[in-house]
C-alpha cells in the first residue's frame, strides 16, 4: 500500500513540475532565447551620436545590449578605417544600427563580410542638404527634427528585429522624443528671436542645425575637420568675415583651434563654441545636454 502511495506522489511531482515548466515558458516572453548567445540580443551602432539614440531607445531593456562599434571619441567617421576589431564586434551583432547618409562610406566592406547581418539606416525620410562639392552632408543628427526622425527609425527597426521587446522599444522611443520635442521648443523660443543670425563655423557639421533654427553660415573655416584651410581658402574666409561684418567664429571642442584663432587675431572677431555632438558623455542624456549648451553659447554670442 506504502508501495502505491510512493508511485502516485511521484507521479504527481513529475506532473506539477512539467506544468510549472510550460507556465513560465509560456509566460517569459521578454527575452528573446537564443541558445548560441546566451539570450541576450546585441544591438550595435556605427559611432557616438548613433548609440546615444540608440541607448534612448534600446538601454536597460532586459536580455538587449547596445554597444557601439567605433570608439566613442573617434569622432565623425568622415574617413573612418573599417578594422578587423570592428568585424568580430559585428559579427557578434544582432543588428547593426547607422547614421546613414553616407557617413559609414565602410558599409560595402560589411555586406560583403556578413550578408545576413540586418541593418537600420536611422536617416531613412530625411531630405539631405548637398555640402559645398556637391556630396550629401551626413550631418543630420545636429538637427535636433532630425534626430527626431533617427529615433523613429531606430524604433521602427528594431520592433521588426526584436518583436518580444517592441512593446518597450515604442515606450523608450516616445519617452525620448518628447524630451526632444522640449528641447527644440526651448531652442526655438531663443534662437527665433535673436537679432542677428550670421555665423562662421569650423566645418560642415552644422547646415541642418542652421536650417532648422533659421540661422545663416557665412564661411567654413575648415571643410574638413582636422586639416588647416590652404592658404586660398583661408584668404577667401578673412575676406568673407570682413565683407559680412560677422564677428563670431564657431568652433568645436573636438577640434584644433589654430585657424580660427589666426582668423579671429586678424578680424576682431571672436570665438566660440558649438558642438556636433560626435564625442562627449555616455548618458542617455548626453545629446539633449549638448544641445543645451549649444543653446547658450548662441545666445551669448548672438544676442
């Protein structure tokens, strides 16, 4: 009887375990499993401006992690050297999210290397600006609209990559958004109303940054960043500062100042900062902080 009783209770152990199994199993839906990578679903960016939107949307969401691909003071990727490092950090990669635009000029080196690896071009929908030869600016996360769009973009993406966390992706992506939104209120609310709105800046970081706020470039310092004007186009840019009047130079904290300080010594004009936002802190915060201190420094300069 003893005998019956043991085989009955085991019966029912076994029973009530693989019920508890199939509960959880079918309730714990917010990790994508993937045996080969431990559950975990790696999201990676191309540069700086690309993985702070990307952690806006993406960071601290359970079984998600974001890295970025490039180091996160390269900079823009203007002339970026595609490494053998950067492959195997793709490789391990779920998705790959961009700038687009023509930034990530390596882009063919990666389908070439990983075909099936997807991709989400955040700058999907923007009307891009022609720079100075002609070539489309790649600039457009300085927009604060445009990053408005990256945003969008990214979501959209990885909700298709990632269903079992859309759900939370459309949440952050909102979430963010209406912080920018504020944002680019609170820099209109200023920038709409200053009394002059002509500026020189260190290189073409900045055309859909002035479009939006209504300002207007007079001269590019530097076309490139990190390469001194020839001695034309430095020439060509003092006479432009003293034909316009315009006594503010721009230049940015990633860069050297040399020319701009030449410029400056020659014209009287005086130099001040605005950033691109392509290095700086590593907090879901860090680009609306940026711009909050673009914002001032326009408003010292131009008020």
């Amino acid at each position: 009887m003893k005998s019956k009783r043991k085989i009955v209770s085991l019966i029912f152990a076994i029973t009530f375990a693989f019920s508890a199994m199939v509960l959880v199993s079918g309730c714990g839906r917010r990790v994508t499993i993937d045996p080969s990578k431990d559950g975990v679903f790696t999201i990676v960016s191309s540069f700086y401006p690309i993985y702070i939107e990307t952690l806006n949307v993406a960071g601290g969401v359970e079984g998600v992690n974001v890295v970025n691909m490039a180091k996160l003071a390269t900079g823009c990727l203007h002339d970026y050297q595609f490494s053998t490092s950067d492959l195997k950090t793709l490789e391990k990669a779920d998705v790959f999210v961009i700038n687009g635009a023509g930034m990530e000029a390596f882009m063919n080196k990666v389908t070439n290397q990983l075909p099936k690896l997807e991709s989400i071009d955040s700058s999907s929908g923007i009307k891009l600006i022609k720079d100075a030869t002609g070539i489309d600016n790649a600039h457009v996360w300085v927009s604060v609209s445009n990053s408005i769009i990256q945003v969008q973009n990214i979501a959209k993406g990885l909700e298709k990559a990632d269903p079992a966390h859309a759900d939370v992706y459309s949440s952050n992506a909102k979430a963010y958004i209406s912080k920018l939104e504020s944002l680019k209120q609170e820099m209109h609310s200023t920038l709409d109303n200053l009394k002059t709105k002509n500026i020189i800046t260190f290189h073409e970081a900045f055309p859909y940054f002035a479009a939006e706020f209504g300002l207007k470039i007079d001269a590019v310092i530097e076309r490139e960043p990190g390469t001194a004007p020839t001695p034309s186009e430095f020439e060509t840019t003092l006479k432009i500062v003293k034909q316009t009047g315009c006594k503010v130079l721009f230049t940015e904290p990633q860069y050297p100042v040399g020319a701009a300080k030449t410029i400056a010594t020659e014209t009287g004009a005086k130099i001040y900062t605005l950033d691109p936002a392509v290095t700086g802190a590593t907090s879901p915060n860090a680009y609306i902080d940026i711009m909050e201190l673009n914002l001032k420094s326009l408003k010292g300069a131009l008020s």
